[in-house]
C-alpha cells in the first residue's frame, strides 16, 4: 500500500458478508474525504482472506504491514467492515471502534432489518447513501472524540445557566423524555432520560447532529442501535441559534409543525444570553475564564462511569502546534494509555466489583514526551486516572517534567466538581 | 386558491435595488454573506422602520432528484448540494425577505419557511406528509426542465397533494432551468399545462452564484439578485392569498369569471 507522501490515507470498506459484494467504500486522506479508491482486486483479496479464516473456524482480526493497519469485523454474520490506515500513530484499539461506530452509524440511519436480511442489494447500497456524510465524518478531522473514546462528547455551560428547567419543561410540552441541547455536536444538557440511552446512539446522535448541514429544523428517522435496532424513531432538531439545536428523541407524535417559534420563545427566549454564551463552547468545551494553566494545550476528561468526555484544544491557541496536530496528539495518546496502561474501561469486558473499588483508590499515572529527544524540547504528554475520571493533557515542551503530575492532579481537582 | 395576481401588481418588482431597498436588505446579511437565523432570532432593524413580519409556511414537493433541495439552499443562501442525496427525513429551513407593498408603500418582513422532505420517507413514514401538509400556507410542485417524467407527473401531484387544499397557494416551480438548452419540457406543453391549470409558473436555476474574494464564501448580495424574482414572486402570491381570504379584495374568480 504504498502511498507517497507523508499524509495518512483511510480506506473504509463494506461487503455483504455472504457474498462479498462491496456495498461502499470511503477513503480520507490526510482528514478529508477523499474520491480515491481501491482496485476491485485488492478488495476482493482483503475480503478473501478473512472468509478464508472464518470457514477454517479462525477469526481474522487484523494486520500489519510496514506502513498500513488493516482491520476486520463482521456484524450479524451479515456485514463486513474492513479498514486499512496508514495514518501516523494508528492502532488496532483505534480502527476496531472505528469500525463499531460505523456498523452503528449503518443501524441509525438504516436499521438493522436491512442490513441482516438483504433481499435486494442494490437498494441496500442506495439507502446506505444516506450514511456517507456520517461515516465521512468519522474517517476525517473531526473536533469531537466520542468515536474514539466511546463516550458522549460534552461540554462545561457557564455557570447559573438554567437549562436544565426549560429543557425538562419544552420535553414535556412537546410529549417526551428524551430531549437534549447540543452545540456543534457537544451536548450541554440532556434530560434524564436522554442519558441513559445506550451506547452507540448516545455517542451518535449527537454527532449526527453536528455533522449536518444547517437546517432550521428537522424530523430525522432514526433506528437506535442498542435500544430500539428494528424500530424507527423520529429525531426532532431545532435550530435555537446557528449551531444551538434542541433535540427531541419520540415516536409517532408530537408532529414537527406543533413545535412552532411561539412554543420555542415561550421557554427559551427568557435564557437567550445564556444560550448565546454557550456558541464558543463548540471547540472550547468550558466556560471563559475557566482558570487552566497555560501550559496546557489540550485536554481530554473522560468520565469513563457516566461515558461522557469533555475534549478542548483551545487554550493557548496562539502556540504551536496546530489545533488538527494536538488533537491528533491527544488521540493517539488515549489510545496509547488505554490499550497498553490503564485498566480496561467498564462495559469493555466483564470485570468484578472489587477491581473498581481497589482502581478508586489508586491513582495511576503516565506520562510521554512526543517528539525530539532533546531536553526542553517536545510536547508533553501526561495522563492520570482518579476513579471514574481520566485525565489527559497535552502541555507545552517548557512545562517541566517534575511537575506533570501536580500539574495533572490539580486541574483534575479542579475540573472533577463540574464533571 | 384566488386568482393569482398580476406580476408586480402587489409587490414593487425591484424595490430591493433602490437605496431604501438595498439598506433594508443589510439585516439579513452579515459581512457580505448571508446570515442565517435561529429560531429564536429575526432580523433587527432600528427602531424607525420597524416593520411587521408575515410568516408563510411553505410546502416543497416534486418528484426525487428534481431539485427542491437545491432550490431551499438556493433561496437561503447556502451551498447547494452538488450530487444528489435524497432528502432524510423533513427538512425545514427560514428565509426572511423584505418587500415593499405597491398599494400602501409599506415594507413588510415576509418569513418563508420552508419544508422539504425526500421523496422515500414520504413513502416510508406516513407522518411525514401530513405534517408537511398541515397548516401549510402555500405549495410549490417542482418539475425538472431535464426530466420529462417529472413533468408529466405534475397533474398528480397536483391532485394527490394539494387536492382537498383550498385557499392555499399553489405554484408550480419548473428546476434546473439553466440546463433550458437540453430540455426534455418544450415551451408549447407549458403553454398548454398554464391554459389548464391556470396555476402561476415560476422558472429557477439553483446554481452556485458568485463568490467573494476569499474564493470560498458565497457572496450574499450577489446570491440575493439570483433569487430575488423568486421571493418576491412568492411575497406576492401569498399576500394576495392572505387578502383575498381576509375579504380586503374581492377575489377576481369570482367577479370575473373566464
Ligand atoms: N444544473 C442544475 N442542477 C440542479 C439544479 N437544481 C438541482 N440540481 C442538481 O440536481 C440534483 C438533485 O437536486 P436535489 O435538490 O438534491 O433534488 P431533490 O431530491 O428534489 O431534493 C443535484 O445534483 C443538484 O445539484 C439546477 O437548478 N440546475
Ligand atoms: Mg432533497
């Protein structure tokens, strides 16, 4: 797979299991879509091999050469998804929930009816047409980090905002419990309800959201992968502010025109500056003035119990390096401390009571310096987890070593009442 | 539906161009760009002209790929999609459009909100039509001048959709009328479609207009020329409509039959 240059190329494919008949493919290259796409042969190879193993009973998972991972997963006995990437610091972890996001992403839009029971494939590869920009905005650049991370992309709203009021107040107006306030596809507040959907669809609806394109208002069918697979539900947005959407998860009614402008100024006109306040929270996730030491560039908490994630790369962002570089730093650095360091995260695989009370009480920590090995020079890289809160930082080469820790302990100190 | 009025007989054609016009149209622009509205949010004038808004819900339909998607991102100022993607699900998307009145010189903000929805949810769902339906203020059937089938299939729609709609507008929106050279829909069959159905025609080109100095960015006034005849035209008819049902004018079917 050799490709020239230094930019990362993503290719993402999907066959019918059963008969190997390529359903889609998308490609990235460094970030973005990109049109380029594999010969027929080299697909039918990829696909080869794995149903090889499968009908020797052994199960391909994944490969490695020089420069390109290759992953595998079939879901249902039905659809194969297969993933080849060369971009820098890839991983197994990285493109194994790549590839659930994207057969959750297939259920959402589709369900899972069509994709287990294919009658007719040339529908099914129309309809799948639907989730191209979805699964687009996996394979790119994105500012959130639920694909990775598995956990809903939050943000921090200023204080004394009463959303929580009006939105419980609007669901109930409009005849549902679901109902959350979303900015740029980062939730600021959801009803009860709405948090306790499963997971894939906590992490994708939202990110659905930010990933389309800006209408006023919308009546979305959607299919919930883990709650509701083979039953449609209707996913109502609302455009409260460019950027700002209402969204309703509900059956049959309420009907999109009884949510009208007079029903919305009702409950949300009265907090207008306070949702105005909450438009920089797209990339910044925390409130202005939120006190950070500038040493930090980037910041990823996880709160790995309530499956929720708060990812900036704002502060400081007059330095080096580039906002796309940090994420990626951080990105990388996750997977890193998750597949090789720390513990496997509740709901990844069994585990018993006792491993969570004993992990409460141990704080652990890592720390990684990327880049040249010269001393004073390359970003720092420090992660530490406390309960159910991971921490990880990205800080500037000037911040001393010695201090990574403290540095860790009392921002996450700082961060842990509001998260 | 009343007779439809006169082209330019209720709203002043190219107001927007004036001074006054040109001033006006800056609140829905933002740095030479069109500005997009929340819902929570409506253009803002000074205090002087503050000017009554007439909100208009507007129903979209037209066979897949005929280009109703287009067509609402044309008017609202945003990219149109350059392959087709059906529709998921109901759309709806906000346009407010300033327009002077002939009779009164008065100027009024029309708010046209506009909802379209792909064709196989239509199908699939059956909430969906009936809630684009209701309440609607005005339909636009959008045919194709590239696609004959949609064209014929006008007469249809016609009666599927808007059958049991009286007194609600309806426009019949011939697309992609850049593309005239390749027609599948001569001048002649529209002549004799307009002599049946008597229904105001409307011919629009959902193109990407000019863009500004950075190369990217859609240039807001530019895009706004493209579309204007088009808003004004809809300004016009659903006014019309509003007056005639609120019995300020005699509805001319009735006086002048023929
Ligand atoms: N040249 C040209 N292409 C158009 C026009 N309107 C739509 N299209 C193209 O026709 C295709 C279908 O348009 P779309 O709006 O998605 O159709 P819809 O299914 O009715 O919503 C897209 O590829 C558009 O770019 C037009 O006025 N002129
Ligand atoms: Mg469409």
């Amino acid at each position: 797979m050799g490709e020239e240059g230094t930019e990362g190329t993503v290719h993402l494919l999907c066959l019918a299991a059963s008969s190997g008949v390529p359903l889609f493919c998308r490609s990235s290259r460094g970030g973005a879509p990109a049109r380029q796409q594999l010969p027929f042969s080299v697909i039918g190879s990829l696909n080869g091999v794995h149903m090889f193993g499968q009908n020797l009973e052994v199960q391909l998972s994944s490969a490695r050469t020089e420069d390109t991972t290759v992953v595998w997963k079939s879901f249902h006995d039905s659809i194969t998804l297969i993933v080849l990437s060369s971009e820098e610091g890839t991983s197994e972890l990285r493109l194994e929930r790549l590839l659930q996001m994207v057969f959750g992403a297939m259920v959402l839009l589709v369900g899972l009816e069509e994709l287990t029971n294919i009658s007719n494939v040339e529908r099914l590869k129309k309809e799948l047409r639907a989730c191209y920009r979805l699964i687009d905005s996996f394979l790119g650049d994105s500012e959130l980090i639920g694909d990775l991370t598995q956990c809903v992309d939050c943000v921090v709203p200023p204080e004394g905002s009463l959303f929580q009021e009006s939105l419980s107040g609007f669901a109930e107006a409009a005849g549902t419990a679901f109902a959350s306030l979303l900015v740029s596809g980062r939730v600021v507040t959801a009803t009860e309800s709405w948090w306790r959907l499963g997971t894939p669809e906590a992490v994708l609806l939202p990110w659905l959201v930010g990933s389309l394109p800006p209408q006023a208002a919308r009546d979305y069918p959607v299919y919930l992968p883990h709650g509701s697979p083979t039953v449609p539900h209707r996913l109502l947005t609302l455009t409260l502010l460019p950027g700002l959407e209402l969204c309703l998860l509900c059956g049959p009614r309420p009907p999109l025109s009884q949510l009208d402008p007079q029903l919305l100024d009702r409950w949300w006109q009265p907090s207008l500056d306070s949702l105005r306040a909450c438009l920089p929270l797209g990339p910044r996730a925390l409130p202005a003035g939120f006190p950070l030491h500038p040493d930090i560039l980037g910041l990823l908490l996880l709160h790995l119990e309530l499956k929720r994630c708060l990812f900036t790369v704002e502060p400081s962002g007059d330095k080096d390096p580039s906002p796309e570089q940090r994420r990626c730093l951080l990105r990388s650095f996750y997977t890193l401390v998750t597949a090789m360091h720390f513990p496997p995260e509740p709901g990844q695989q069994e585990e018993k009571v006792e491993d969570t009370a004993q992990r409460a009480q141990v704080p652990r920590a890592c720390y990684l310096v990327s880049g040249t090995e010269e001393p004073g020079t390359g970003w720092r890289l420090v992660a530490l987890q406390l309960g159910p809160r991971r921490l990880l930082l990205l800080l500037s080469a000037q911040s001393p070593c010695h201090g990574l820790r403290s540095l860790a302990t009392r921002t996450l100190q700082a961060l842990t009442p509001l998260f | 539906m009343a007779r439809p009025p006169a082209p330019g007989s209720v709203i002043v054609p190219d107001w927007h161009e004036s001074a006054e016009g040109k001033e006006c149209l800056t609140c829905i622009l933002r740095k030479n760009r069109r500005r997009v509205f929340g819902l929570l949010e409506r253009p803002v004038l000074p205090p002087a002209v503050a000017i009554d808004t007439a909100s208009y819900k507007i129903f979209v339909s037209g066979k897949s790929g005929v280009g109703k998607t287009a067509l609402v991102a044309k008017l609202a100022g945003l990219e149109v999609p350059v392959a087709h993607h059906e529709t998921t699900g109901i759309q709806t998307t906000v346009v407010f459009w300033p327009a002077k009145l002939q009779v009164s010189e008065r100027v009024v903000m029309f708010r046209f909100e506009f909802w379209d929805c792909g064709e196989s949810a239509l199908k699939k769902f059956d909430h969906m039509l009936p809630a684009c339906k209701e309440k609607t203020d005005a339909f636009l059937f959008l045919f194709s001048f590239t696609d004959r089938a949609s064209f014929e299939d006008l007469p249809g729609q016609l009666t599927r959709i808007a059958g049991e709609a009286p007194g609600v507008v309806r426009i019949v929106v011939g697309s992609k009328f850049d593309q005239y050279m390749h027609t599948d829909v001569p001048e002649r069959d529209l002549t004799a479609f307009r002599q049946t159905w008597e229904l105001p025609l409307l011919r629009v080109k959902s193109v990407p207009g000019r863009r500004l100095a950075d190369g990217r960015t859609l240039d807001g006034r530019a895009g706004l020329a493209d579309i204007a005849h088009v808003l004004n035209a809809l300004a016009e008819h659903l006014w019309h409509q509003d007056q005639v049902a609120a019995g300020l004018i005699p509805n001319p079917a009735e006086n002048a039959p023929g």
